[in-house]
C-alpha cells in the first residue's frame, strides 16, 4: 500500500511554513519533507511533528544557508571542503528531526573532474555518516541547466562506484519523465536503486492526477514491485493545495 508524504515547500504555501504541518495531518498526509528547513529553528519543527504525529522523510543538503543560490556543492571542485562543512550541519539538522532521507544535490557542474570530485565526496559523507540515509536525484536540465547529476544512466554508476549502503536514490517521476521521456521504463531500471519517490505531472509539475504521466498504472506498478518507501507530492498546486488532493485517493 502506497505511502503518501507531502512536499511542504511546495504545498500548503498559502500558511507559514510551520502551519504546514497541521494542515498536511489534516489532509490525511503521515509525513512530510521540506527542502531547506534551515532557516527555521529545529526544535520548532520537532514541535509540529511530535504534535500531528507526522514522520520527516526528507530534507536537502547542502547549503543550510541555501537562499536561491548556488545548488549544492557536492560535485563542483574546489569547493570541498565548503561541502564537507555544509554536510555535517546537514547531518545534525537531519538527525535532530529524524529525517529519513538526506538527499544530497550536486551542484552546476561537468567534466571529468567534476564527476571524480562527486563520487569522492559521495563516499566521504556516507562513511562520516554511515546511520544516515542518503540519496541523489537526477534532475532535468530544464528546470536546472547545468546541474551534475541530470541523467539516469550516471546515477546508476555512481551509486554502484561508490558502493555505500547508505547511498541510493531519490527517484522523481516528473524529472524521470522530462529526462527520459518514459517514466515506467526509467523506474523498471531504477527500481533497485529507489529508496524514495517524488510525484508531479508533466509539463507544468502540477497534481499528479490527469496528464501525460499514467499515474494510476505508476503507483500500481509500484505496489506490484514491493516498493515501501514513501511517495512525495512535490508539485505546484493548480488551486489551493486542498483543491488538489484527489490523487492521493
């Protein structure tokens, strides 16, 4: 049976990002993610979770102190040591909500020497953070141009390359779809891999319901491979939020 988590940074925006979490619980949601919850106190957070008995299933990292900047440091060298940094205040974050997952952007980068930076600096966080999930997405170009890690394929071999059992991936239909254009084919190669899901529909990333992407015949076909993990809406409402929750039934 699928598990249904809520994106509060993309849904719910019509409150502060604290009343979020109420108003998920009252949509039926039991987890929730946030991309940067930096900029709130942790234990405000671990307040609103504890309350409405709802789980954090992930955050992002790095920046903490990511304000429409750069996105992420991971695969962008000389910048090493700022990601390392960057992680293990991630980690703490992580760990005082009891994030589920860690997802770990890699930043602008490309080349050769970005892709042995990225896998360095893979292995290093899932070694100093050996009881944490990690995980990576690739994401399409056009939504985030020059992003390193864009492509199926080169997610498949940086996880076998760096070979953590910490380190899986974060599989985002909507991203799936503008890459590869075939969603079901991209997650049967995936699937093994797949430790979270995200859902939007293409091409606006509005509500997972009618669209280009089957996703009735997704979430049966996740269901008949045994996935547990959860499944994230992470979309832009076409209304309100509420307006829009007709898919997770």
């Amino acid at each position: 049976m699928t598990k249904f988590c809520a994106n509060l940074t993309w849904l719910f925006t019509e409150l502060p990002l604290l009343e979020r979490f109420a108003a998920a619980k009252e949509a039926g949601f039991d987890g929730v993610e946030v991309q940067f919850p930096y900029d709130v106190n942790a234990q405000d957070v671990v307040n609103q979770l504890s309350r409405h008995d709802l789980k954090m299933v992930s955050i992002n990292c790095p920046p903490p102190n990511y304000a429409g900047g750069e996105p992420g440091w991971a695969a962008v060298p000389d910048l090493q040591d700022r990601f390392q940094r960057d992680f293990n205040r991630a980690v703490r974050y992580a760990k005082t909500l009891g994030a589920e997952h860690l997802h770990i952007m890699s930043g602008q980068a490309q080349g050769h020497h970005a892709k042995k930076v990225y896998i360095e600096n893979l292995r290093w966080a899932a070694a100093q953070a050996p009881k944490q999930s990690l995980t990576i997405e690739p994401i399409n170009h056009g939504d985030m141009p020059g992003y390193f890690m864009n492509d199926f394929d080169l997610a498949a071999e940086t996880i076998k390359t760096v070979d953590a059992p910490n380190l899986r991936l974060q599989f985002d239909a909507y991203h799936a779809a503008k890459i590869t254009g075939d969603v079901m084919a991209a997650w049967d190669r995936m699937r093994e891999h797949t430790v979270h899901v995200q859902v939007a529909q293409t091409p606006d990333r509005t509500e997972p319901d009618k669209g280009e992407i089957d996703y009735p015949a997704f979430f049966a076909q996740l269901d008949a491979d045994g996935y547990k993990g959860w499944v994230s809406g992470e979309y832009g409402p076409s209304k309100t939020t509420q307006d829009g929750l007709a898919w997770i039934s």
